[in-house]
C-alpha cells in the first residue's frame, strides 16, 4: 500500500500549509484529497510536491506491504 504519512509531517514542518499549496502552488484540492486518502496519484504531482517541500520523495510517500495489495 502506499502511505502519504510521510507528506504530512514534511507540510508540518516546513512553511508551506495546505492553503499555501492550493492558491500559492495550484495543486488542487482534489490532490489534497487523495493524500488525505491514500489514493493514487501521478509521479509529476509528487515530483511537483518534492520541489515545493524542498524534499525527498521519503518525505512524501512510502510503501506498506498490505494484505490487500493486487495479486501479481
């Protein structure tokens, strides 16, 4: 599974809030959402949050092996 937990903590500790990231940065908030939610989302977003957050991907998301992980 993959868990944005890790961008929680990066947006506490750095400058940028949640607003900021909507009418500063236009991400949208339905991309909010889906870190609130654990839902998919595309590697540009994420690289788009690592250059705002001045981070690492770690610092945006990790992986959790999961019961509930697709057969492959």
């Amino acid at each position: 599974m993959i868990d944005y937990s890790p961008f929680w903590e990066t947006l506490k500790n750095s400058p940028e809030t949640t607003y900021t990231l909507i009418t500063k940065h236009h991400i949208s908030s339905a991309i909010i959402n889906k870190l609130r939610k654990n839902k998919p989302m595309n590697t540009t977003t994420l690289n788009d949050l690592c250059r705002i957050l001045n981070c690492r991907i770690e610092d945006v998301v990790q992986y959790i092996p999961s019961d509930t992980d697709q057969i492959l």
